[in-house]
C-alpha cells in the first residue's frame, strides 16, 4: 500500500467525522460556508474554527507526543496562564519584542523540564507529577500578574494573536507550521519510533540501548513548548493575560483531542495530523452549537452527545462487529480488513 | 440562663463603653474569599482605604477560596475578641455553626457581597448588590437611547446558571419588557472570560449577516464586552455607533474603551462594599441601632458623558 494510501486510511475516521459535523452546521447555519476578503484576510466562519481551535491544536501537538510515551501532561493549561502572564508583564516591563518571545518559550521549556524531570529521572507517574504544575501554576500565573488582567498594547505582539499572514490569521500559520514540523521531525526521523518503543515498554527500549530518560524530558519540553506558543497567542487574542481563565480547562480538551485522534492513552502509535483533525473536530463542535443559535444551557449536553458518539464509532469492539459485518458481505477478500 | 444573658449585655454595654466613642478603636477582622478576580482584588483595596479613613484597625485574611480557611479565620478574630466581623462568604452553606459562635461570643457579623443560607439572627445584615436591579439599569439605558427605534440586540451571558449571568439575565429582560422596538435576537453564555466573550460575539457577527443586523450588544460583565469590541472592530465594525455596547461591572478597562468611543455604558458593581459595612457598625455601636438585615449598594450607571478616562485614572490602582 502507498505511503498516502496508508496515511489516508489512518485519517479517515476523523475526516468524515468532521465532515458529519461540518454537514450537520451547515444545515443549521446555511452561510456556514460563506468565505470572503476582508481587510486583506479571509473572513468567515471556517476560518473562525481554524483560529479560535489554535490553543487547543498547539496543546494536542505536545500531548500527543507526551501520550505516545504512556504519560500524559495536565499542567498545560496552566503552563498556558504561566507563559501568558509571563509574555504580558515582559512586554508591558519594557522587553523588546523578541526577548519577550524568548523569555516566555523558556518558561514554557522549563515547566515541560521540570514535569519530565519529574517523570524521567524520579520516576513519579506522570498524572501525578504534571498535576502538581497543574495545580501550582495557575498560582504562579496570579502572582506574576497580581490577579489582575494584565493588558498591553504592544502591536507586535498583538500581531501574534489578531493579525494575519498569507491571507490567514496568525495562529492558524502558527498551529499548522508547528504542526508540520513536529510531523516531519517524528516521521522523516527515528524519533517517532522510539517514542512510541518507549511507550509500548519503557523498560524494555532502555535494554535496547535507547535512552528513555532524555526521550521522555524532550516530550514534556515539547508539551511546554507547545503550551507556551499557545499562551502566547491566547494573551495576544485577547490583549492582556488572564491568569485566572487563560488555558482554563484545555488540557482535557487537548486531551480529547489525542483521543479523537485515535491514539490510545496506553501509549504507543500515534499521530499528530490525527490529533489537529481532532482538535478541529472539538472547534467545529464548539463554533457549530454558538453559531445553531441553541440556548446556553444545551452547550455541553450537545458537545457530550457528539464526542460519545465519535468514541463509540472508533471503539475497536464497534470496528470489530463492523468488520465481521462486511467481512461477511464481501466474503471474496477477506484479507483486505484485516490490514488494520 | 437569665444570668449569663444579663452578663453578656453588660460585656457588650462594657465594650461599647471603651471603644463606642470613636470609631478609631474598633478592631475588625475581615475575612476574604481570596484573590479569584479583579474585582475581588479591588474590594479587598477599598476595604483597608475605608478602615484607614475611619481609623479603624482592620485585620486581613485571604482564605484562598476555601471555606474552611473562612472558618478558621473567623475562629481566631472571635479568639482575638475583635468588636466586628466581616465575611465575603466563599459558599453560602455551612455557617450556622461559627456565625453561631460569634453570636454567643457578642461579636456582630455583617456579610460582604454575598449572602448565606444560615438563620438571619446569626448575622447583623448583609451588604450586597441587587443583581437584577443592575441589569434592570442597563435594559432602561439601552430602552432610554433607542427611543423607540427597532433594535437588535445580542446578549453575553455570564456563566450558565451562576447567579449573577441568571439574574442580570433577567433584570435586562424585566427592563425591555413592553419595548417591542427592542428584541434580543442571540443570547450565549461567555463565561465572564475576554477569550469566551470574543469567540461567541464573533460567531454572533458572522450569524446576523456580518453584525449588520445587530444595533446592540449586552454583556453580563466588562471583560466579555471588552473581547466582543475586538470582534466587532476586527470585523470591520465601530463598536460604540454600528452596534452599541453596554455591560455591568465598571472595571477600569471599560471606562479606557468608553474614552475610545467603543463602548456606551457600563452598571457599577461598587468594589465598595465595607463603606457602607462600617458606617451601619458605626451607627450600632453609637447608640445600638440594628440596621435592615439587607443593605444594597448603588447600581451607578456609567456613560461616555462621565469622563470615563477620569474614572479610569481613578479606578485603575484598586487592584482591579
């Protein structure tokens, strides 16, 4: 089978899942698909979801690589507060805008050391020991901005939130070239295998000789990397850094998203295209139920109902039955759905 | 029983001799929920600016939104002997047992913003906002400036079934009422965040055929408005005359988009609620009077037309 024959198979589940989604707003909400040019960049709802999902893609992207180690890192969110506040008191103290960027990724890139530290090197479980950043972070978010919402006004970095590049909003480039490199790095390396040996079995990649320890930090800093470039662009949204609402919650959605994306939380295989794929799938759903005009109060029922559905549908014991089923009607090759 | 009664009345005459004819004696504990928004950063400011003003020793705890903290706080200022106790209640059960030790101690409690679910005899009064009298203020604002004129208006709600998104809900529809020129076209909830507060406006822009369907916007805080007027502008929209802006709350950032022309009117949410708290003790501890068991502060309704950058330069040091 072809390189994108295999590729596209691995995706498909959450492409039409995207499409239903997609499908089902467009009924609700016909000028769903309407795009246009405005002040140089293209406006429309589609594009809303590609923008408004940039934190969460950015989140999915480390936590992918994070959960393909077995591990899991829940202090993203507040790596996300840490890392906005951090941007805002820079910049609003006189930091130039490049300092202020690189301050605020070395934040990132230390919380990611300390929870792979954790992890690696004292061998606390994982949930445990991001959730102890999880916790003190949105503290550490508070203190670095008293409380209050830090605002600036500092137009380079509002760029990085609200301006536009190549016709399309800043974080979208910003999410989707992470993404790629991140793809590239663990496919066109061994990187992406090792990770997933030291998922399936840490003790056994480290008696073959790979070196566990730093392949586990380097995921957690990727994480925090990652949570960092997503903080960033949720302060520059919004101009100011909320320490108290900033990334509030997204580790479970990027979660969610790794798990829509079809990567088990056990570790192993993974995939960052399917990860993005699913953190559009949570946007789309999240833009649809604002754009439907349903009242407030059905928000998350709708959001449940939907996701529980997209689980049940990629449950290896539904594919199993479904498979028996077509195996049975198309009884001539049935070497074909064995492939998976 | 009559006995022990009679010696607590004469412990509190004793204590109102000493401390009852200044104010700048009395000792008050207060203790705060913790620092879990702006707001809340400010009211903490205004309190210890009042207590100074008054000359009043005002001892701070921070529970760090956790009830049990509150209690203990409350135990050690009944320990201290302080001559009043004020509370920003974290929840609003499981009271009746410390405010019941601060009554058989003699110490009066009044409660800051929030209320309680305990025996109303357990506390002096309770200073708080009425909240559907401020989104009463905003609907009679936003009917006072439309003048009969058809009007859209989208609606931010706060946090789906908190208390504040549920009565300024209704507080703004109750003022609407019998206004058929206005209709609330779109109504989502923000969570009272910037970030919420931009996303679903966006949506609301791009669902009412690019905003220009919409002539006005009602947040249930400042923070959704601010983000909603960065949707509206980057939409290519002037936020404050194609669509009109108006929330509760007045945080300073509001008052810096009013200057700016962005935003119309904001409702006061005064961060001010010990000014009132003293001065009802003051009357109290002066010649024993109980004020009402529900004090409700000023829902002030700010407009462009009150030098909203003079109220910002004032606002902006409270901590907000």
């Amino acid at each position: 089978m072809s390189m994108i024959g295999l590729y596209g198979k691995r995706l498909l589940p959450q492409f039409i899942a995207l499409a239903i989604i997609l499908g089902l707003v467009s009924i609700a909400f016909p000028g769903f698909f309407n795009l246009q040019i405005q002040n140089g960049r293209l406006y429309g709802s589609l594009i809303d979801i590609l923008n408004r999902g940039a934190p969460v893609a950015l989140l999915a992207i480390g936590m992918t690589v994070v959960i393909a180690t077995k591990g899991i890192d829940l202090s993203v969110g507040a790596v996300m507060a840490i890392c906005g506040a951090v941007a805002a008191s820079a910049i609003t103290s006189g930091y130039s805008l490049p300092a202020t960027l690189l301050i605020t990724v070395g934040v990132g890139v230390l919380c990611g050391l300390w929870n792979g530290i954790l992890v690696a090197v004292l061998d606390i479980q994982p949930i445990i020991a991001t959730l102890v950043l999880m916790v003190a972070g949105r503290g550490i978010a508070q203190m670095v901005t008293n409380g209050a919402i830090l605002t600036f006004n500092d137009e380079g970095l509002i760029f990085i939130g609200s301006g536009s590049l190549f016709g399309l909003p800043m974080p979208v480039v910003i999410w989707i070239t992470a993404g790629i490199l991140v793809a590239l790095l663990v496919r066109r390396t061994a990187l992406g295998m090792l990770i997933e040996a030291v998922g399936v079995n840490r003790r056994a990649s480290t008696l073959a000789g790979v070196s566990t320890p730093v392949l586990l930090i380097a995921a957690y800093v990727l994480s925090g990397l990652c949570a960092s470039v997503a903080g960033i662009i949720a302060a520059a949204d919004i101009r100011g850094a909320d320490a108290n609402n900033a990334g509030l919650w997204l580790e479970l959605d990027a979660i969610l998203a790794v798990v829509i994306g079809g990567t088990s939380l056990l570790g192993g295989r993974f995939s960052v295209a399917a990860s993005l794929l699913g953190a559009m799938i949570i946007q789309s759903i999240n833009t649809g139920i604002l754009l439907s005009g349903f009242p407030p109060e059905f928000n998350l029922i709708i959001k449940a109902a939907i996701i529980v559905f997209i689980l049940v549908l990629q449950s290896p014991k539904l594919q199993g039955t479904l498979a028996f089923f077509s195996r049975s009607n198309a009884a001539p090759k049935p070497a074909e759905s064995k492939a998976k | 029983m009559k006995f022990i009664k009679a010696l607590s009345c004469a412990t509190v005459l004793a204590g109102c001799v000493f401390s009852g004819a200044s104010a700048a004696d009395m000792t008050v504990g207060f203790s705060q929920i913790g620092s879990e928004s702006g707001w809340r950063a400010a009211e903490t400011t205004v309190t210890k600016q009042e207590a100074e003003k008054r000359g009043i020793d005002l001892k701070f705890a921070d529970a760090q939104q956790k009830q049990e903290n509150q209690i203990k706080a409350l135990r050690s200022f009944i320990a201290q002997g302080v001559d009043a106790i004020f509370v920003a209640p974290v929840v609003a059960t499981g009271w009746d047992e410390v405010l019941g030790e601060a009554k058989d101690a003699n110490i009066p409690v009044i409660l800051l913003d929030r209320t309680v679910d305990a025996d109303k005899s357990l506390y002096m009064t309770a200073v708080t906002s009425d909240l559907v009298h401020e989104g009463n203020v905003a609907g009679k604002w936003l009917v006072d400036t439309t003048a009969g004129k058809p009007c859209n208006v989208v609606e931010l709600q706060g946090t789906t079934g908190s208390s504040p998104a549920i009565d300024r809900k209704k507080g703004f529809e109750e003022a609407l009422k019998g206004h058929d020129n206005l209709k609330i076209v779109r109504s989502q909830t923000g969570d009272f965040t910037r970030t919420k507060g931009k996303e679903v406006m966006e949506s609301f822009l791009k669902a009412e055929n690019g905003g220009k369907n919409i002539c006005a916007l009602y947040a249930h805080n400042d923070d959704m408005a601010v983000g909603a007027i960065q949707a509206i502008k980057e939409a290519g929209l002037k936020p404050g005359t194609d669509i009109l802006v108006v929330s509760i709350d007045a945080v300073p950032d509001i008052f810096q988009a009013m200057a700016a022309g962005e935003a119309n009117a904001t409702v006061e949410l005064t961060p001010n609620m010990a000014g009132p708290a003293f001065d009802a003790l003051a009357a109290f501890k002066k010649d024993g009077k109980e004020p009402p068991k529900w004090i409700q502060t000023e829902s002030k309704l700010y407009t462009q037309a009150d030098e909203p950058q003079k109220v910002y330069e004032a606002k902006k040091g409270l901590g907000y």
